[in-house]
C-alpha cells in the first residue's frame, strides 16, 4: 500500500469512523458541542464542502458580508458531520431516545397503502426512516449499486457505504432495492400496497427522461421516472424531510401527503419548490451543492433550446399560414 492510498485511507477513517462514531459514546448534548468546535477545523470534509461552497459562491448562494463564507462552510462541515453520525446513532439508541430528540409534524399514509415516500438530500434524514418504521411502515429504500470500481483503493468508504445501506435496510425493516437497472421491484411492491422510498434530488445527466423545474431561483434538470412512475400507478406521494437546527442539535420531521397527481409535469414542480424553500431556508443543508453543475442548466444551454425552438417555429409557420388559407 502506497503513501498516498495510506493517507486517503486514514481520512477516510478519520472523517466516516472516529469522529462521527464520537456519537456512539458520547452524550447526545456533549456530542453535539464537540461536533460544533470540530466544524471549524479547515481540512475536515475540505473537498467537498470548498467545491460546495464554490459552487453555492458562483450562484449567489453564499452572503457578501464579512465572515458569511465562513459561516456557510461550517454549517456545510457541521450537516455533514451529523449525517455520518446519525449511522453511528441509529446502531445504538433506541426508538426512546427518537421521541425525545426528534420533533415530529404532520402524518404518513396508511401502513397498508402504497405510496411514493420522496425526501431529498438536505439535512440528515436517518431519523426520517426510523420514525416511518415505528410508525408501522415498511418501506423499500430505492438505492443505488454499489460499484466496486467506484470503491478502487479506497476499503473504508466502501466498507462504509456497504454498512450504511444496511443500516437503512434494518431501519427500514425491509430489504433495498436497486431500481438502476428497471422500476419492476418498485411497480411490484407498489401493486401489493407497500411502500417505496427515494431521495429524488438526484443529478439527472444518467437518466433517459427528466423535468425542468426551478431550484433555488435556477433552472435546473431532474429525473421524473420516479414522479411518473407514482401517476401512472396512480399512487400517492408522501414528501418527508428531516432537518437539523445547527444551533441546538435537535431534529425535525416534517410529512406531507401530496395525494395521487395526474399530471408529472405538475408534481414535479410542485414537489421541488418545496426542496427550493428548504434550500432557501438553510443553504448549506443541501448535500449536492458540490454537483451543481450536473443540475443546473447554463444561460447557453438555455439559449441554445430557446434558438433551437425559434427555428422549429419559424420553418413551421409557412405551412401553418397555408393550410390556413386553404382551410
């Protein structure tokens, strides 16, 4: 094993083990201080929370006023910190200690209806799945597969994503599916009334079919095979999030069922404008700042379509005019 593997390794283990573990051990209350003096220490998560704050600079998502940057990157230090920690938490304190930590508003559907549970990547949403499976649910979590190749050089981010996809599984009371082959797991757990779960917030460049919607004042990409799916199976769709005050360590759930939409161009916006306001609420609780690219659509990207749809329309018009005149 070389070096420069050793120190990857050794961040890695450092960053998804032994800090976030302090969670395991440590009193909630007390965990959550320390986890606030660590979010100040420049090199933890320094990648993706400088690529996050970049990004969030660049479209103006990060204040101008002195000491809003970094504000913004401690915050984005301190959600992820607390996400890998909520793995460490879910494996040793009970559903108790949910109640008493876990502010709760709003309802899920039925134990027995099918339904479409969307959340999205902001804030930490561990507690999110504990609370569904209380609550007599059992969804099945969508994931993706874990690509070997993804995980080259790297066996403790692998052994890390492997152990908290079956955490979400046992949280669940349910197995995983991986849907990126075919939505036919989903359609055939739907039509015996369970369950399916998804974060939805997810880069559409892999996927065939994708919406436009607005988010956080842009246009941004998103796929719709899940949205469309819960249309055409005429479902209904649940949207949870769970967040996080930064101040005092306390969690919130919030649920809302949307009922059964018609049209997935509607739901769609509908459903994101509500990631667009929790964006608006707490930026850097959102995870894929650092992926902003691969959801936002550029002003030449727009301006190309728009030019593409001004020529569709102009080659088009003559023949509209003539099948007019000899209507």
């Amino acid at each position: 094993m070389n070096r420069q593997r050793l120190r990857l390794e050794f961040r890695d283990l450092l960053e998804l083990v032994l800090l976030p573990g302090l969670a395991a051990v440590l009193p909630w209350a007390i965990c959550f201080r320390v986890f606030k003096w660590l979010a100040h220490i420049p090199s933890l998560y320094r990648e993706p929370c400088e690529r996050a704050l970049e990004q969030a600079t660049q479209r103006g998502w990060v204040g101008q006023e002195p000491g809003a940057a970094a504000r913004w990157i401690w915050s984005r230090r301190l959600v992820t910190l607390v996400d890998h920690a909520d793995f460490y938490l879910g494996r040793t304190r009970s559903d108790a200690w949910m109640r008493r930590h876990l502010e709760v508003e709003g309802h899920w559907c039925p134990p027995d209806q099918a339904a479409l549970l969307c959340t999205f990547h902001w804030g930490a949403g561990m507690w999110g799945l504990r609370h569904a499976h209380a609550q007599g649910l059992k969804p099945h979590a969508l994931v993706a597969a874990l690509n070997g190749d993804h995980f080259k050089g790297r066996s403790v981010l692998h052994w890390y994503a492997r152990a908290r996809t079956q955490a979400v599984t046992d949280a669940l009371g349910q197995p995983a599916m991986d849907v990126s082959v075919s939505l036919r797991p989903a359609i055939k757990a739907l039509r015996s009334n369970e369950q399916v779960l998804a974060a939805i917030d997810v880069p559409a460049d892999q996927v065939v079919s994708s919406e436009v919607v607005s988010l956080a004042g842009m246009p941004a990409r998103v796929p719709r095979g899940l949205l469309r799916l819960a249309v055409d199976q005429k479902i209904p769709v649940v949207l949870y999030i769970t967040g996080l005050n930064l101040d005092t360590g306390r969690r919130h759930l919030r649920m809302r069922v949307w009922g059964v939409g018609d049209d997935v161009s509607t739901l769609a916006q509908a459903v994101f404008a509500e990631l667009d306001g929790l964006i608006r609420q707490c930026p850097p609780a959102w995870h894929f700042w650092s992926e902003a690219p691969r959801f936002f659509i550029e002003a030449s990207e727009l301006a190309a379509a728009a030019a593409v749809e001004a020529q569709a329309a102009t080659a088009i018009a003559p023949v509209e005019a003539e099948a007019a005149a000899n209507a």
